[in-house]
C-alpha cells in the first residue's frame, strides 16, 4: 500500500507565498519521478512541475522563476515553493509520482489541496 499525503494549502494573498510538501509512505522500493499538478475550477488538469531520476526539473511556463519543486529523498517527501503567487495560480493542487514497490512501477497521486490567491 503506497500513501501520498499533501499539506501546505491555504488562503495567502497576491504577492504572497506557500510552500506544498507531499509525502509517501507505505512499503516503496524507489519514487522515480514526482509531479505537481493542478486543476482550477471548469478548467483541466495541467502539469506544474516535475522532477525526474536524475534531478531534472520542468516548469509549465506560467510558473517558472516562481515555482520551485524539490525533494528530500531521506523523508520521501517533495516540496513545491510557490514565490509572488497570483489569483489565476488558484487551483487544487495534486501530487503524483511514480513508484516502485516490489516488481511493480505505479502512478500515485495524492488527496489535493487547495490553493487559494486573493485579496
């Protein structure tokens, strides 16, 4: 059984920042690669972020030079920095990583959590 487990929404005003953290826990050999997505009402869900085997990171060009995505391998954790946030960066927030545990490599995503940019 393999859990992601977000935190870090809330509430902050433009110009404002947060920072997402997602946790995995459960009986995982490795986490090849971690996403952040988002999804804001009426609209789909889009990448934000990622980080794959090797370090390498994307960012949708809405966000980049504002968001950062990291990890901390030892806590199978990763984090999402959000800098100078806007009201169009409102959404529901998920993560998603691929996982491997035991012979099997998955995709998992987490509960969400709402970000919310307003004055």
């Amino acid at each position: 059984q393999v859990q992601l487990v977000e935190s870090g929404g809330g509430l902050v005003q433009p110009g404002g920042s947060l920072r997402l953290s997602c946790a995995a826990s459960g009986s995982i050999f490795s986490i090849n690669d971690m996403y952040w997505y988002r999804q804001a009402p009426g609209k789909d869900r889009e990448l934000v972020a990622s980080i794959i085997s090797g370090g390498d990171t994307n960012y949708a060009d809405s966000v980049k030079d504002r968001f950062t995505i990291s990890i901390d391998n030892r806590k199978n954790t990763w984090y999402l920095q959000m800098n100078s946030l806007k009201p169009e960066d409102t959404a529901v927030y998920y993560c998603y990583a691929l996982i491997v545990t035991g012979l099997l490599r998955k995709g998992y995503w987490g509960q969400g959590t709402q970000v919310t940019v307003s004055s």
